[in-house]
C-alpha cells in the first residue's frame, strides 16, 4: 500500500512516523519546503511526493479551507482513499459531496496533540492510546473505511469512534473547542501575571491551551460557529448563576450551582449516546 502524506506539520508529521513504525513507507509533501527537507533530513518521510495519482492513500493533514482547496486543485487514483485529518466535518463533507470523485473519501479527526506545532515537534508515539473519529455515512464506502481502520490500529490508536460529520462538529464544538476558548478567556485576566508559586495543576491545565495558533483555530471556530455559539452560552449561564449567589451572599444557593457540576462531572464520563456514535476498542 502507498501512502501520502499531504501536509507535514506536527499531526502530518506523527502521522508518518506512526506510519513508519509500523513498517509502513510513507511519503510526504508540504505547501512549503522547509518541512519536506527536515522529513527527509530525519527520515519522517521515504521520499517528497510529487504525483498523488501514485497513492493507494493520501492523508491531507491541513486545515480545512487548504484542505478542500488542495484537494479540488489535484488528482489522485482511480479508486484510492482520501482521507482528511481537519477539527471539523460537516464543512469538508459538504465540499466533497459537491461534485463527482474518482476516489473515496473518509473523514476523520485524530484526537490527539500537543500545544506546540510543526513538524519538529512531531513523534512517533502520539497517538499511542488516543482515539480517532471517523466519519461515516450511506455514502462512506465500506472498502475505504476498512483501509483507514486498519491505518488507525498501525498508527498506535486505542479506539475508534465512528458517528455522523453533524454528531462530530456538535462533540468536538464542546470537547476541544469550547476548552481552548475558556483557555483563551482565562489567561486574558490581568491576575494571570505574576503567578510563580501559586499555581498547581488546575492552572496548568486551564492555561496550557491558550498559547494555541489563532490562525488555525479561528477557521475551525468559524466553521463551526452555529454549535460553538450554543456551548458559549451555556457557558455564561453556568457562569452567571456562580456569579449571581456570590454578590448575593448565598451559601445555599452556591452549592446548589456546584452539587449540580458535580453531578454532571459524574454523569459526562458516560459512553456515547446509543445510536450516535459507536465505539471500538482496538486490541
């Protein structure tokens, strides 16, 4: 099997190592050169792509507008699997459908990074234990979707989740989307100076996000605005009710608000909804 991958940041760039280590060939290619350089300095990658009808599989790890734009500009295989790596799906998913292919596409979003980006920062083990949602639907051939569960177990990954591109973009918007605008929120308090030796992990992990590429995350925020306004909103009404029993002076009523956290904590580790999403716990 061939593979591409288009795209060699730090996810692109994991990807192929992933690939590699599991006695896999990948090949590489980048809208600049620098990355395809350091690939091949450090044998991320076997060889630069140049032709994409070449490949049983292209892996097309950029952001979604490039993405689809690299996508449209290029041909690939008769037949082969398309698969993009992008934080949203519905946006992809509609682009793709909007005229005919001579490949087969799968969408897919690895649930794994780092807060830092670029191909130097890019390791083999990243995706060891973490998740992959994949995207399927009627249209999603069952050939290509078995190419690219066999290329999440090589790549380390624990489970699978497949589920609708809609179902996807209304989880992630809370999950990953949501925690790094609360991050971004967060550091913008002027108390966020002159921390040293008063913070523990809580802050560590309310702040590791924020330092996260604006150029990228406003794309994936705007291309799913509609569920991230909805997560926001509810945010500030959880807010504000906290807000509200403090400048009241009411007790009662604030561990009211925090027993019902609490109990959502406790009830948010539960298992998909039955009928949205199934999961596969891969051995």
């Amino acid at each position: 099997m061939k593979i591409c991958v288009a795209g060699l940041g730090l996810i692109g760039g994991s990807m192929c190592m992933a690939l590699a280590r599991a006695g896999f060939a990948p090949e590489g290619w980048n809208r600049s050169p620098g990355p395809v350089s350091y690939a091949l300095e450090n044998e991320i990658i076997s060889a630069a792509a140049e032709k994409f009808t070449e490949y049983d599989v292209v892996f097309v790890a950029l952001p979604p507008r490039a993405a689809v734009n690299f996508i449209n500009s290029n041909s690939f295989k008769n037949g082969a699997v398309v698969a993009d790596i992008c934080g949203v799906k519905q946006y992809i998913a509609r682009e793709m459908a909007s005229r005919r292919r001579n490949f087969f596409y799968v969408g897919t979003h690895p649930m794994a990074g780092k807060e830092v980006s670029g191909i130097q920062n890019a390791c083999a083990d990243l995706f060891d234990n973490a998740g992959m949602v994949i995207v399927r639907d009627d249209s999603t051939d069952a050939g290509a979707l078995q190419t690219v569960r066999r290329l999440t177990k090589a790549m380390g990954f624990r489970l699978i989740v497949e589920c609708s591109a809609a179902v996807h973009d209304r989880k992630i918007a809370y999950t990953s989307q949501l925690a790094h605008v609360v991050s971004n929120a967060y550091v913008k308090d002027a108390e966020a100076r002159g921390c040293l030796g008063f913070t523990g992990g809580s802050f560590q992990d309310m702040t590791r996000i924020a330092g996260v590429d604006e150029n990228v995350w406003a794309e994936l925020y705007m291309l799913n605005s509609e569920n991230l306004c909805g997560n926001v909103s509810s945010l500030i009404s959880g807010l504000t009710e906290i807000k509200r029993a403090l400048e009241a002076g009411d007790e009662e009523a604030l561990r009211a608000v925090l027993r019902k956290g609490r109990e959502g904590f406790a009830s948010c580790r539960a298992a998909a909804p039955e009928g949205e999403a199934s999961v596969t716990l891969l051995k």
